[in-house]
C-alpha cells in the first residue's frame, strides 16, 4: 500500500514529506491520504503545544525525570510512567513522544545527566525499553534519543565524538540496542555531534547498524536542526528531516545531480517515513478514561520507588514522635521544590498539581509533632552570603537535641540542556549554611533535589541521614514526606556512581572539534571499582528502613542460559523491597575487561521475616565482548565469576560459572 502511495507521488510531495511542515507536525498531504503526525516533548511529560486542549485541568503531568526513573530500578515503573505520558498524549492530541533519552551518562559534568538513565548500558537499555513498551501499548509513539554518543551538550552540535569500536559497542550503542530490541520505538532520533568523523544525522555506519544488525523497523528522525547535509543524510537513510527545511525539495534534487543520492534511496525513506505515519495512525488508543488525578498517583508511585536513602545512621530516619519534638524544615525548596531540569523537557504543570514538600511533612507530623519552616536559603545570594548564613544559625537557635532539622537543597538550575556543568559541588553557600546548621544540631537530615551527583564539601560527615530525591517530579514533595515518616520505606538505589571527586585521568568535556574518549570501557563503576578511594556512594547503593540477608547462590549453565537462584529474607522488622543486583565478570580473558559488569538486577518485595527465592535468567549471549577483528559478539569459554550484590561495592554472594 505504501509502496502504491509512494509511486504516485510527484518529487516534490515526496521532498515535502520527509520534513516537518511547521514546527510540530508532519505534512498532511490530503490528496494522497496521508494524515500528518503530531509531536511533542518529552520525555518526562508531554510539553504544551499549540492546540493543546485548555481543558485538561492541572496541565500535563509532571513524572520524575529519567535519573530518578532508573533509580527505580524497576521495570514496571518505567511502564507505568511511559503509559501514562501516552494518556497525556493522548489527551492532547500528540501521537510521538520525544524520548526516551537513553544516553550514557558518560561524565557528571553533563548537563542532560538528569534527562538519562544510568553509566550503565544493561539498566540503561532495559529501563527505556520498558518505558517505551508503555508509551506504544497506548497507541503512542517514542523516539529514541539522541543516537548516539551525545554525551556532553558543549559545542553539541559540532564536536566530534572518537572511541574504539568495541567501547562504541558495548558502551555507547547497548542502550539503544536493548532498547531498540526490546521496545521497539516509533522512532530513533539521530544526534546533533559527529560520531566517528561522519554528523550523526547522516552517519550510515550507525544508521546500518541500526537496520541491519539491530533489525530496526521504524523511522530515523533528526534531532531538531541536526542536518547538515540533506541528501547525505538521506542517503545515509534518514527518513524525516526536523524541524522545517523550506529548500527541501531543491536539497535533494542537487544531491541527484551531484550522485550523492538516487531516486530509488529516496523513495525508500519516503516509504519508511510513511509506514511510521500509518502505524500510528491506525494504532489502537488506549480505551482508559483520562483521570488527571490518576496520572499524579501514578507520578507519586513512581518518585516513591525512586527516593534513595544514602545515609542513616542509627536510624535517625524514619521520622517518629517518640524520636522527636519539633520538626525544623529549613529552605526553599522544602515549599517550592526543583521537580525537573531546564530544557527541551520542561513540563508545564499547573502549580496546583505540585504536591510541596513542606505542606506534606506538615500533614504528616499532624497534631504529633510542630513543624517550624525557615526558607532561610534557597537562591545564592552572594552578595549576602554572610548574611544568610546568619539567618540559617538564627533558624535554628532554638533546635535541641529532641528535635530534628530536615534541610531541603537543590542545584539552583545547574541541570539543563544546553550546558554542561563545571564541577559537581554544591553553591558554596549551600554548604556553608548545611555545615554551620550542622555544627548546632544533633540530628539534621539532608534532602538533595537534583538530577545527578552533587558531591558535599564540609557537612557529609556531620548530617545524620542524606536523602536523594532526585527531581521527582510534581508528587516528589508527598513521596519526599512519606519516606521520611516512614509511610514508605525507601527502595531506591543510584544508576550512577556518586564519586568523592571528578576523576582526572579522562577528559570530561570535549571543549575543542573532537573529544575522544580515551578511558574506553572504563566508565562509571567499570572505572571506581579500581578506584574505590574515590567513592562516595557506589552505582546500586540505597539503604532502606529494614535489612536483607542473601544466601544460596547457585549458578549454572542450562542451554543457552546462565540460571541463577538464591534467596533473599528481609530480617528486620518493616516490610521493604530490595534491588539484586547480578554482575559477572571474567577473570581468565582474552579481552580486556572490567572487574564485573552488570547483567541482570531483580526487584522484591519482602514481608518482614519472611525469604524469597529469587530465580533470574541471562541468555549466554549477554555475557558476549564485541571482537573488532572478526567484527563479531563472542562469547568466551571457560570459568566466569559471578556477583550477587546489594551495590557494586556491597557483594553478598559469589560463585563461579563454567560456560562449554
Ligand atoms: C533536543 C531534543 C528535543 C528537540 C525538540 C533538541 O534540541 O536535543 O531532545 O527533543 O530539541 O525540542
């Protein structure tokens, strides 16, 4: 049918479709009967576009940006979260989501971190597959970004990304792979930056890896004004040019005279282009009545799982009246919290629909406890540093040691895209006031609304408990008072190393043409794991209000499988759910290879005292290196090792594997 539409087109309708019409949609092109396409930002919630209906009431919904989503490390949150942006979609008339971003978090300085999942490529790909599985169960479209290696935002759209082939592959390109397998996007959207010397938007190595070895189905997208070069990148296999090129038409009929593409390739990214307008439009849409309330339940379940407890000691945490008198909720983001990071993901909620977290602490400590709010801080003021240290010491002068302090910190928009950031501390008022704060109070808890790893200078030490609640999102500040009060026990844990200090052997930041990533494999915990003096908390970590003891590991190879088995019992005295984490590694190698890596992770919920036998199976094939040489996944013989954890520091089980 399509290839029907496509020879009856003239150049010019063929031209016109493979570019946006205007900003948001695709060319309807009524007379051939082809309908145009809606698209919107993403990926953390749909962003208003022109049309979008006035009676949605409270906006689109806000969710926990993807670094929270993936410290969920659970599948059916990434599902949940992905269904309901389509309902949000749906509601608004838009038929591709732009996201998931599913960029390795490469370097902290990053300014997108908070927009991607993990340094790791196995959660990475699994938590975006799952997502995008339910966004397009709905009916709705994703797009896959931004392929690939767009992993800092300086110089974004001219830096030139080198890295050996098979740190490309088991790095950089996994994510997408699993995702691309496994969830099987609407749409990948091709990045700004060159990879390997070649723009991505006409990177036919990429674009090959993508339809020939991935098996990839639906259409290539630009990153918005990513083209450089139109009949290159159509030639390399682009099928829809973003936003809008008015020339579009004369682009390609050059690129015919000039031999750089033909007839037959075009017609072929039209096709593609018009099987993706087709699907969708004939996709089912999801039935289900769109309930604005539902949608905040389901963001507060979300930033719930994904809260992560780095810090406690002696339990100074949950928060109870028998432990304390008065409540101190110090600056301004306890009433105004940073739920998101700045850029093309910005979601425009409705500020009713952003739950704060001090009227949360204040509906939960209820007639128990007083609660005694001081903004105190919260933008720099730098001109009155002094003074709002002053401030800080005067909030707290009353404070005893039968009360406690929560301090509320955020990064003050250091996260967007666009950016990178310049180092990975806090604004030195913030620490300032946090340690001054400490020095008075017995029990201060921190609580860190940011998208990525802020490492503390002065105050880690002294604060009883920190708090990762990530940009949570609109209902974070219920989630933040719920994990605090205990109504919610804690079952986070970081995607991402949080370091003591930025690593100085590998550049960070490309700030000339070409940045290349030297480190090679060695990214995240693949690095710290021979540099554990440099952590600060380890990739997986995340403490809850109970404990869990592994035991019986038993692993083996059946078939095609590796087949492990051990059990988890919950010792302590409240329910909770723990993340296994499951890393294999291989001492006796060909390659060279990083200590472990991680290839599987399950997530349990266990009634106090209670075991739960947890069985997971690994395809033999995950556990292949890519072979330049042969240019192939191999998977070695031999004795392997294996790692149940609790982190990538904190291994509770081990035992060895022999693959034949
Ligand atoms: C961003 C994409 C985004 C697009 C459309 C680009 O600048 O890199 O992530 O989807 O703009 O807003």
């Amino acid at each position: 049918m399509v290839k029907d539409i496509v020879s009856k087109l003239t150049f010019g309708q063929k031209a016109r479709l493979l570019t946006y019409y205007e900003l948001l949609d695709t060319v309807e092109d009524k007379e051939a009967g082809i309908p145009k396409i809606v698209m919107a930002d993403g990926p953390h919630g749909v962003r208003p576009l022109r049309g979008t209906p006035k009676h949605i009431k409270g906006g689109s919904t806000a969710f926990p940006t993807a670094s929270a989503l993936s410290a969920t490390w659970n599948l059916d949150m990434a599902y949940k979260t992905g269904a309901g942006i389509a309902r949000d979609c749906l509601a608004q008339g838009v038929d591709v989501i732009l996201g998931p971003g599913t960029n390795i978090k490469r370097s902290p300085l990053c300014g997108r971190n908070f927009e991607y999942f993990s340094e790791d490529p196995v959660l990475s790909g699994e938590i975006s597959a799952a997502y995008i599985r339910g966004v397009e169960d709905q009916g709705v479209g994703t797009s896959l970004k931004h392929f690939a290696l767009n992993n800092q935002e300086t110089a974004r759209t001219l830096i030139n990304v080198e890295v050996d082939e098979r740190t490309l592959r088991e790095i950089y390109l996994k994510p997408f792979e699993i995702a691309v397998k496994k969830g099987k996007p609407a749409t990948v959207m091709a990045a700004y930056n060159k990879a390997l010397g070649t723009y991505c938007s006409q990177n036919k190595k990429l674009f090959d890896i993508l339809r020939n070895e991935w098996n990839y189905e639906g259409a290539i997208i630009s990153d918005w004004t990513a083209v450089r070069d139109v009949p290159a990148a159509f030639a390399a296999g682009l099928n829809l040019q973003m936003p809008t090129n008015k020339k579009i038409e004369e682009d390609l009929k050059r690129g015919i005279e000039e031999g750089v593409i033909t007839q037959e390739q075009i017609d072929k990214d039209v096709e593609k282009f018009l099987e993706f307008v087709f699907a969708l439009h004939h996709a089912p849409k999801c039935e289900e009545e769109f309930s604005r309330e539902g949608q905040h339940e389901d963001a507060y379940e979300v930033a719930c799982e994904a809260i992560t407890l780095l810090k406690n000691e002696n339990n100074i945490l949950p928060v109870t009246k028998e432990k304390y008198r008065k409540i101190y909720v110090l600056g301004g983001w306890a009433e105004k919290p940073q739920i998101m990071g700045g850029g093309s993901s910005i979601v425009f909620t409705k500020d009713e629909m952003i739950d704060s977290p001090l009227c949360e602490i204040r509906k939960a400590a209820g007639d128990d406890m007083e609660v005694i709010y001081d903004k105190c801080y919260s933008e720099p003021d730098y001109a009155n540093l002094g003074a709002t240290t002053i401030t800080a010491r005067a909030a707290v002068k009353d404070c005893t040691d039968d009360d406690l302090v929560v301090c509320f910190v955020s990064s003050v928009c250091a996260e967007t895209e666009g950016l990178d950031r310049y180092h990975i501390h806090f604004e030195n008022y913030i620490d300032e006031i946090i340690r001054v704060i400490s020095i008075k109070c017995k029990n201060v808890v921190v609580v860190m609304q940011t998208g990525t790893c802020y490492v503390p200078y002065r105050w880690d030490k002294k604060a009883g408990a920190i708090v990762q609640m990530w940009l949570s999102g609109e209902a974070g500040g219920k989630a933040i008072a719920d994990v605090l009060f205990g109504k919610v026990n804690p079952s986070g844990k970081l995607a991402e190393t949080f370091p003591t200090r930025l690593r100085d052997d590998m550049e960070h930041i490309g700030l000339g043409d070409s940045i290349t990533y030297k480190e090679k494999l060695e990214v995240g915990y693949r690095y710290y794991d021979r540099h554990t003096d440099q952590i600060w908390y380890p990739f997986g970590h995340g403490l809850s209000y109970t404990s869990f003891a592994y035991t019986g590991l038993e692993a083996k190879t059946t078939g095609d499988h590796v087949s492990l088995r051990f059990d988890i019992t919950n010792t302590g005295d409240v329910a909770g759910k723990e993340v296994a984490q499951i890393y294999i590694g291989k001492k006796e190698s060909a390659f060279d290879r990083p200590v472990k890596e991680l290839k599987a992770f399950t997530k349990v919920e266990i009634a106090p005292g209670e075991t739960k036998a947890v069985s997971v199976e690994i395809p033999l094939s995950d556990l292949a290196c890519y072979d330049v040489a042969g240019s192939e996944w191999t998977v070695e013989k031999g004795e392997y090792q294996v790692f149940v954890g609790a982190s990538a520091q904190d291994i509770r089980l081990s035992d060895n594997l022999y693959v034949k």
